[in-house]
C-alpha cells in the first residue's frame, strides 16, 4: 500500500474520530440550552469526558479480541442510533434516559478512538508517522468545525431534527465507507497457553515498565501540552475582555484559528518526518511553548485588532507544529501487538493535567492578571523540554525492545 493511499485512510478515519466528539462538546451545549437547560445541567455534562480519560480500561479487549475494522464499523453505526436518539429526548432536563444515552455515545466514541488510533499505528511505518499526523490532526479539526460549526447552522436552517438526521446520515456513510479499511497485517497475539487472563492484561503495560526511566516518559506525556492546556481556556474570555465582538471572536480564534491550528500540525509532520521525532519535539516544543508570548505582549499593550489576531493566529499555529511530533512520538513507542491498549495509556496520560489546568486557569488570570498569567504558561512547558534527552534514551531502550520482538 502506498503511503498516499494510507494517508487518504487516515483523514477518512480521523475525521470519522473526531465528528462525534465534537456534536458532544461542541454542539450539544447549545443544543440543550436553546431547549431552556440550565447552566448548571450543561456544566455537569463535561462528566461524559470521563470516557476519554479511562478507555485504557477496555482497550485490551480491542487487542485481544476482533479486528479493528469490526470494532470501527459497529461502533459508528450505534453512534448514528445514538444521534438519532439524543434529539427524540426530552432536551430541557437531564434525565435518566438522556444521561444514559449520553454515556453510551460517549464511550462508543471513545471506543471508535482506541480502535481507529490502533489501526493507524498498525498500517503506518515509523517514517510515515510524521505526515501522517499532520493529516490526522487536519481530519479531526475539520470535523470539530463540521460538527461543532456547520451542524449548529444547520440546525438555525432546517430544524435541530433534520440537523441531527443529517448527522446520523454522516456516520452510517461513516460505517460503509470504513468497512472497507484495507486489512492490516498484526504481529500474532501474545496470548498463549498456560498464561492467565491476568496476564495477557499486564503485558501491554509491563513492557513500558520493563525499561527503566518509564517515570520520565510518563512525566514527560503529562507535561509536554501543558502550556498550551494552561492558555487555551483562557484565551476566549481574553478577547470578551478586550471588547471583541461575537462574530469576530468566532472569525478569528474559532475559524482562522482552526485553520492556523491545520497548518501548523501538517508543517510540523513534514517537519518531523525531516528532522526525526525527537529533535522536532524540542524545536517545534519551543515553539509551542513560546507562542504564549505574543498573548502576554497583546495583554501588556493597549488594545489592539492586528497584535489580538497576531497572537490568535500564531500561538494555534505553534499548537499545531508541537502536536505532530508529540503524536508521533506516542505511537513509535507502542508495541502493535498491543497497540490499542498502549495508545490509550498514553493518551489518557494527558487529559488529567488537561482538566486540572483548565480548572485552574481562571483563578490563575483572576489572581496574576492576563499577561503575567500567559507568561507563567510559557515557563509550563519547559520541564518536558528538559526531560528529552532522558525520553530519547528510554526510546532507544524501547526500540530495541520492539526489533527483537518481532
């Protein structure tokens, strides 16, 4: 299979990923308030996050059992009925079937995540990865745009019914285009006789705890996005104080933000398919991490229009550049024996510090002021870019281990 034909798998794939996710943080919060929900209720939502956090619970079962393609398939066709379930709810209230049905749609989407994320790191050489991240990360913001942006307008349209209808749609085309995801060849399973069903559990994990300095790894997996987890929820309040209208805070963070966010993630493939994962995770991590500073200097300086969407635009640029290497990284340490559980490990690693920062965001501008706040998020990222030499020589270690498994 060509490297072109794998990438045009990938963007199918991801943007399939990052669809649903996006009706359940983007889309619904508005669908629920416009039915008279309380702030309250929608606030009390984001506990369907939980999902996205723990998937590395069931994720061996995706590695044991199945094929991917089959975990892929079946789960967007329950997420089309689930679509279709969500608007025939009572929308004003939280109810004991609403929440139910958002739970079950929340861990089918993180299901389809662990599946489709195994799948990549299975059809991808460890050359491919670069690019191939910049494409996935361009799949799944379009998606977030088409679900939490084209759908909302139109619902304005046609009706909430007609917009959820059109969704559900999507994703049943979704499920017959992926049930012909070219098969992967695996690496055999490493279930054998006489081991435990204990066992075959530990074993994803224990091979990254084989090597010793996995501490640093996983510290490193926490720390690497923290900047930007610091300054993204912080942003958009910044612009309302800053007396931006709607429409403009919508045009340039949201829209040309997006955009910028794209470009970034797929130069920085390109990049770290160039340079190689670890010395593109440190300039491309300066980068990410520097960015903050153009929003620190359009807080120190009077209001301004072009330095706002200066700062808009490069410091979602340079998330982008930093995504790339990141994720590239997290997949060349998976075993694909293991990859689905592996892969879910990792990446749920992030999303703590993710909640945490942005749970504290707030206190953090209310009690330093924006810019001294966004210059503290810069100094955030600099402990995962001192850990990279310690991760590079774990890796090594890790790569290692790979070659003489296979």
């Amino acid at each position: 299979m060509t490297t072109k034909h794998k990438l045009t798998w990938v963007a199918i794939l991801y943007f399939a990923e990052g669809f649903p996710y996006g009706i359940l943080n983007n889309a619904l919060p508005v669908f629920f308030r416009i039915h008279g929900m309380s702030l309250a209720k929608i606030g009390l939502l984001n506990v369907i996050g939980l999902p996205w956090m723990l998937k590395f619970l069931w994720a061996p079962a995706l590695d044991q059992w199945g094929q991917r393609r089959s975990w892929v398939v079946a789960c967007q066709a329950l997420l089309s009925v689930g679509m279709l379930t969500i608007v025939n709810l009572n929308a004003s209230d939280l109810t004991t079937q609403l929440w139910a049905t958002l739970v079950i749609v929340a861990v089918l989407s993180a299901t389809q995540d662990i599946a489709i994320d195994a799948y990549t790191i299975d059809l991808l050489d460890p050359s491919e990865m670069g690019p191939a991240n910049g494409v996935r990360v361009t799949a799944y913001r379009v998606a977030l745009i088409a679900s939490g942006g084209v759908l909302l307008a139109l619902a304005d349209v046609v009706g909430w019914a007609s917009a959820f209808v059109g969704a559900a749609l999507l994703m049943t085309a979704s499920a017959v285009l992926s049930s012909r995801m070219p098969a992967v060849l695996r690496p055999a399973q490493s279930v054998q006789k006489g081991r435990s069903p204990l066992h075959t559990l530990w074993e994803p994990f224990r091979q990254f705890f084989a090597i010793p300095g996995f501490g640093a790894v996983a510290f490193f997996v926490l720390t690497f996005k923290l900047a930007d987890d610091a300054i993204l929820p912080m942003t958009r309040p910044f612009w309302v104080d800053r007396h931006f209208t709607p429409f403009q805070i919508g045009a340039v963070p949201g829209t040309l933000g997006a955009i910028s966010t794209i470009f970034g993630a797929m130069v920085g493939g390109i990049l770290t398919r160039r340079w190689g994962v670890f010395r593109a995770l440190f300039i491309l991590g300066i980068a990410q991490a520097g960015s903050s500073l153009f929003y620190a200097a359009a807080a120190a300086l009077p209001p301004s229009i072009p330095i706002m969407y200066v700062a808009a635009v490069i410091e979602l640029f340079c998330a982008g550049l930093g995504t790339a290497p990141f994720l590239s990284f997290l997949m060349s340490i998976c075993d694909k024996k293991h990859s689905a559980t592996q892969y879910a490990v990792l990446s749920a690693l992030f999303v703590p510090p993710r909640i945490l920062m942005a749970s504290l965001s707030g206190i953090g501008v209310e009690t330093l002021g924006y810019a001294p706040y966004f210059i503290l998020t810069f100094f955030l990222g600099w402990p995962a870019l001192c850990l990279i030499p310690r991760v590079r020589k774990w890796s090594l270690q890790r790569y290692a281990q790979l070659t003489l498994s296979t």
